[in-house]
C-alpha cells in the first residue's frame, strides 16, 4: 500500500520510516525547496522523539544531544537562587533532523512539492499539488506543521491563537562568552522568573563539535499597534508567526539590549547582548475537533499546537507517527478509515491534556506565579517523562 507523508519535518520522517519498516510504499513531500534548517531552534530530548534513531538507527542516547545536570534558577545578581540535579538532554532541530532524514534518504523525499488541494472521497485519497500534479495514496498523513495546508483544507475554522506573549530567541557559541558567564551556565538548565515573564537558556551542539547556548525569553504584549509593529521586518513585511534571524528591525534589537541591560542579571544579558541575530516567535496554541479524515490524518503541530513550555511539540508529533503506525499494522486498505478513528481516539485526549499542561504553565510563567525552585513541566503523558539517562 502506498502512504504520502505532506511535511518532512521530524515528525512527518518518524511516521514515514515507522510506516516503510512495516512494508509501505512512502514518499515524504516538502513544499520547502530546500532541507530544513530550524535555525536557532532547541529541543529537549524526551525518549519519544528519539524513539526511532535510538531503536532502529543505531544511536544511543549518549551521542544525541547534551546533557543538563543541574538545574538552577538565577537571581536578579546572577547568583544561583535554587539548584538541583535532573537528568534532561538538549539538542538542537537540526542534529535530530539529519538523523532521521539520513536514516529515510533522499530518493523519496521530494523537495519543492506543495499540497494544494486534497480529496478523501473513494478508495484512494487524491492529492493535488500546486505545481499541477495529481497523486493517489491509500493514506495521507498531514505533518506540515502550524500553517498545515492539509489542516487548512479539512477544518478551515480551526486557526491558531495568540496566546498574549511572544518569545526572542536565538543561540550563541560559548567561545563568544566570557568565561564567568559560560562556567555559570554549561552543563546546566537556567531559568530566570521575571515579574511579567521568564528566560530560560540550556547547552545544545553547536557545529564541529562546538557547544552553543539556546536561549528564549518570554515576553508579555497585548495585541495591538505595538506588537504588529514588533513583527513587521525590515523589508515591511508583516509576520504572523516568526520573524526569522536577520529580519527583525535593528531598533528592535536595541530596545531588547536595552531591556537585558535592566531586566537580567549579568550572564544572561551578556548571552542575549552577544548573539548576533536573536528573532522572534509568536506564542500561540491550537486544538483541532478531529485528526482523521477518511484515509488522512493531521499529526503533529498539524493538529494540536502546543505552548512550548512543557518541551514536548516534536515529541507529540513523533508520537502520532510511532501511534498510527501501530494502529495501522496489518491493515488492509478498506479498513484504514476504521482504524485512523481508533487512532485518533486515542491520541486527540493525549493532545487536549498536553495542551492543558502547556496553557496552565505558560500562565504561570508569564504572570509572575511560578515558583523559584519548582522541576520544569517538561513532559508529554505526565510531568518528568522527558528525563533521560546520561548514556545508555
């Protein structure tokens, strides 16, 4: 049976290499033109999201990401406030992207391929590209992110939204820091509570075996004049969601060095001062009525957008795709629809109270609530899930 998988992101490669292993016939399409790159993008490891690159692509735990020890939070002078050990791994988008993509090949994996239209009806799902072709699968499955087009098309109604903060990001090689500043934050997870937000910062690998510092600072604006001007670039383009490295207005940055120099203590100004090119994020949430569709399914930030607060977007996706192919083992093609409605009944509750945790925490965190010394809510069935052992 074929499967065509709409978004080659992490968790579009897990359900399409979950799916080739059990005998599926996949092509992977990316309406991008080029490999992704996630610039700037950090990931906590939970066991899902490297679920397949640990059980069937040969690594191990121990060479993903870097590790975090301690985890501390930070006063207003850049002393430790609380620290504690924990056991959380960090990499960055692009480490595990390659994994995966390497492990699937490029030779079904089709760059430039943009869903326009797609049609349920029948025995085969029917697929229009906007390039003019015309394909027909068994299955669909939408991973096409936060502006899913599949999503677009099944539930037009269903949009993202604005959650009244957004978040600068960005990362910065430790060799550009000062040796105080990087002693203070290596083999740590560091959060900074603020009165009206958060920052938060943690060691991910860097290029050539180079250690960088990810970092994001939360930051509360209503809507309004001041934060559609925040996200109109350099060219006067209007973002909706991010505005990417590079793009942000040069008066912007310097309000936000600015605000580091009053707002952080020490270290943490130094690491937002330092990096050459943060950008900004648009924080928002969305929930979907359904996931399947006759013979397609959305997966992913395609159906269920969570605040990043709980660290767990890639793993949920990565858990969709590793869920529909258990769901799908041995299915004949007339019983698909049968079996994604099984499939969706039981992964949209695990969506909705991830999303609830995620709210819950991003409330917390951004109005001053949250305690100095509490675990990170870092998990995707419960609180803690994320942790992980150092090596296996």
């Amino acid at each position: 049976m074929r499967a065509i998988v709409i978004g080659g992101s992490l968790g579009g490669l897990t359900a399409a290499l979950v799916l080739r292993d059990q005998g599926w016939d996949v092509d992977i399409l990316e309406r991008s033109p080029n490999p992704l790159e996630g610039r700037g993008t950090g990931i906590v490891v939970h066991p899902t999201t490297v679920r397949y690159l640990v059980e069937r692509a040969g690594k191990s735990i121990g060479d993903i990401g870097l590790p975090a020890h301690r985890l501390q939070y930070l006063d207003e002078h850049g002393s430790i406030a609380d620290e504690q050990p924990c056991a959380y791994r960090f990499a960055s988008y692009f480490e595990l992207y390659r994994g995966l993509l390497d492990a699937f090949g490029a030779e079904r994996y089709h760059l430039s391929n943009e869903l326009a239209h797609l049609d349920n009806h029948g025995d085969a799902a029917t697929l229009s590209l906007t390039d003019g072709q015309t394909l027909a699968a068994d299955l669909v499955v939408c991973a096409d992110g936060i502006r899913s087009t599949g999503r677009r098309i099944m539930l037009p109604d269903a949009q993202p939204r604005y959650a009244g903060y957004v978040t600068w990001r960005g990362t910065i090689d430790m060799d550009q820091l000062s040796g105080s500043t990087a002693s203070t934050l290596l083999d740590a997870f560091t959060y900074r509570i603020l009165p009206r937000g958060h920052l938060l910062t943690y060691p991910i690998p860097g290029p050539k075996g180079s250690v960088q510092f990810n970092w994001l600072w939360y930051q509360n604006i209503a809507p309004g004049h001041r934060l559609a001007d925040l996200l109109t670039d350099r060219n006067g383009f209007s973002a909706e969601l991010t505005v990417p490295p590079g793009a942000v207005q040069t008066r912007h940055v310097q309000q936000l060095h600015s605000a580091a120099d009053t707002d952080l203590p020490a270290p943490l100004a130094e690491v937002v001062q330092q990096t050459a090119d943060p950008f900004i994020q648009v924080i928002v949430d969305l929930e979907v009525p359904r996931m399947a569709f006759g013979r397609s399914c959305l997966i992913g930030d395609a159906a269920v957008v969570l605040r990043p607060h709980i660290g767990v977007g890639t793993a949920k996706a990565a858990d969709d795709g590793w869920q529909l192919g258990t769901a799908l083992l041995g299915v004949t093609a007339q019983h698909i629809p049968t079996r994604l409605r099984a499939w969706e009944a039981q992964q949209l509750p695990v969506a909705r109270r991830a999303l609830q945790r995620a709210r819950a925490a991003g409330r917390s965190l951004q109005d001053g609530t949250w305690r100095v010394g509490e675990p990170p809510p870092f998990g995707l069935l419960m609180p803690g899930d994320s942790v992980l052992p150092v090596a296996l």
